[in-house]
C-alpha cells in the first residue's frame, strides 16, 4: 500500500470590500452561471433609533477577480441558496432579519429580479438558516430555521411562494436546518440548546400541524448547533458545526454519538462541501478564520475509520494566514460566510469564496493540494 500526504498551499485572488458587514457567500451551480457569486450583507445601525440594514451583492468572478454585477438593498441577509431545477432558471432565496423568505429569480442578463417575500409569523427576530429541497416533479421546497426555534417548510415556485408545515422546534434560538439528501420528508435542525434533531415531514397533523422529531441528541454537542451540510454525495453522512469550536460526523443511521469530532479553535459556523470532491469540506470558524479539512477513510464501509483532518487554514489563523488573506491583525473580523465554486472541465484547483463579518470583507481563494508518495 502507497502512503501519500497530502501538501495544501491556499493563494488569495481578490478581496473586496463589501461596505457592510458580510456573513454568507452562494455560488450559482447552474453550469451557464457558475462565475456567479451571491453575497449577503447583514448590519445594524446604532443610534437613537436603531435599524438593521442589508444588501445581497451579485458578483462575477471570471478571471478570478470579483465585480460586483447587482445589487440589492433591503433587509438585513442571514443565509442565501441557489436552486437550479432543469431550464428553469435559478432561483436565489434568502433569510432576512425581518424574518421572511426573500425569492429572487437569475435573468438571462445575470441580474435579479424580485418574485415576492414570504413572512414567517412568530419567528422571533430574525430567520437565521435556509435550505432548499429540489424536487423531481411540482414546486420545490424551502425550509428555514428562527431566532425563536420555529422552523418552516414553504413551497416555492418561480411565481412566488406559501407555508406549508410551521412549528416550534427548539426552545432556544434555530440556528441550522437542512433536508436530508436522500430522503426529501427527513429534516433535520440544531438550535442554541445544542440539540441535533431530525423530523419526518410526514407526521404533520395538517398544514399547520405540528411535525414529530423521531431522533434527537441533546447530549454530544457542548453548545448551539450552527450549522447542517448533508453531504449530497454519500446518502447517510451528516456533519454539524457548533460553538463548542468542533465540526462532527454523523451516521444519520445512528444519531446516538457523532462517528468523528475535529477541533477548529473557534465557532463553526458554516461547513460547505465541496460539489465534487466528495473528500472535502470548507468550515467557516469565526474567529479561528477558515479550515479546509478533508474526509478521510470510508463511510459506507464500517470496516473502516471515518475521520477529519485539517488540510488548510485561511484567514485569522496565524500571521502568515492573516497576512495571505489581506487581512490587518486587529481588526475583529469573524468568519461567517463560506462556499465552494463549481469547478470548471480540467480545474487542477479548488475556488472558494469567504467572507468576514465586522472587518465587512469578501475573499476569493484557491486551494491547492500536491500529493507526494512514499
């Protein structure tokens, strides 16, 4: 058997200033408009008259530079997705800190425009999470988590969108949700409780009927659960990110304990997989700056060990990542906002785009991992 290491070396592109405080970034997937890259801005202004402001920046990033194509103000951004069904074109949906779904449609001149804006009714003070489920037949579906624990489930479809299943989740803030990849009735949610929970859509009493949580762990994470990332290629694993600085893996076959726990030194607030290499994941640790650690050993096989490890750090990591990403020592950045690019053919790198809250930045990135056998 062939040893390898693996050496990862990250090369900053770009930075831009994104004027208001950033903490989320979306590739388009779809394969004309994957130089895409949504931005989401969220922001509160002090005064004697306090507001929450935000913008969702659209940006082009050929040539490996960002240019912001569109915008659009409004209310404040906490989370946005893409959703790409057939030749329909892409739908972006945000949540917003005046507690609505915001659904904006791609035009064939790359700009967006607005299908309308859903309330979700006593969702506390903001929706903080969202995650599309595409379906192969009907309207695809949305679900979104809130600052009061209640989770909702829209159906949404290029003309605009309604509730279907709305209830009380968690007794502390919704962080997270995410539809599991296989099985379009499964969600699963993570709250400030720090309890992973996983519900069958299909126990809801009516349409506004409460659904039922058939597995739940209260006890594996040591704070609130930040985020969810289902990983579309492998059917039964689930890794989670949580304030207590670890990211976890699970075998949804058995929520009992986590199959793996990595330290990243701070919150993980965003852990995106990567759309091909099913190996590896990006973690966005506020203020630990950005991971990038990759799955090793098999899933599927229970013969083998699963396990993380950290491949590459960027952003506040050390003085070389700080240094390499641009960024000034001082300033109280937090990594919030994180994803993959879609690759194009023959890509010998990986594009990721992240950004800092506070320090109100985005960057754009590559990783590079060279393979020495011994």
């Amino acid at each position: 058997m062939v040893a390898t290491d693996s050496q990862a070396t990250v090369t900053t592109l770009d930075t831009l200033d994104t004027e208001l405080t950033a903490d989320v970034v979306a590739f388009c997937p779809h394969p004309a408009w994957r130089h895409l890259m949504a931005c989401g801005c969220y922001e509160l202004i002090k005064g004697e008259s306090p507001s929450r402001v935000g913008r969702l920046q659209l940006l082009d990033v050929t040539g490996q530079k960002m240019k912001e194509v569109h915008r659009v103000d409004g209310s404040g951004i906490l989370d946005c997705a893409w959703l790409v069904t057939g030749d329909e074109p892409p739908l972006l949906a945000a949540a917003t800190a005046d507690c609505t779904a915001q659904l904006y449609r791609l035009d064939s001149d790359g700009t967006l425009s607005d299908v309308g804006a859903l309330a979700c009714p006593d969702a506390g003070d903001a929706c903080m999470s969202l995650d599309w489920c595409s379906a192969d037949q009907g309207p695809a579906r949305l679900a979104l988590s809130s600052t009061a624990g209640r989770l909702f489930v829209l159906e949404a479809a290029p003309t605009g969108m309604r509730c279907l299943h709305a209830w009380g989740a968690h007794d502390l803030e919704g962080w997270s949700v995410a539809f599991d990849r296989a099985d379009p009735s499964t969600l699963y949610s993570g709250g400030d409780d720090a309890i992973l929970k996983r519900w069958d859509l299909r126990t809801a009493s009516n349409d506004d009927g409460d659904c039922v949580a058939t597995t739940l762990n209260r006890r594996s994470h040591g704070a609130g659960v930040c985020c969810i990332s289902p990983h579309a290629l492998k059917p039964h694993l689930v890794a989670t990110g949580s304030y207590d600085e670890k990211a976890r893996l699970w075998d949804t076959r058995n929520l009992r304990q986590p199959t793996c726990e990595l330290g990243c030194g701070g919150g993980v607030w965003r852990l995106k997989w990567h759309p091909e290499d099913s190996g590896l994941a990006l973690a966005a640790c506020m203020h630990a700056g950005f991971k990038v650690v990759r799955l090793d050993g098999s899933h599927v096989s229970d013969a083998e060990p699963t396990f993380l490890r950290e491949v590459a750090a960027y952003g506040q990591g050390t003085d070389a990542c700080i240094k390499a990403a641009g960024i000034v020592e001082g300033d109280a950045g937090l990594a919030y906002g994180a994803d993959w690019a879609y690759p194009g053919p023959d890509a010998d790198t990986a594009l990721a785009g992240t950004c800092s809250f506070y320090d109100h930045t985005l960057h754009l990135w590559t990783l590079s991992e060279a393979e020495s056998r011994g």
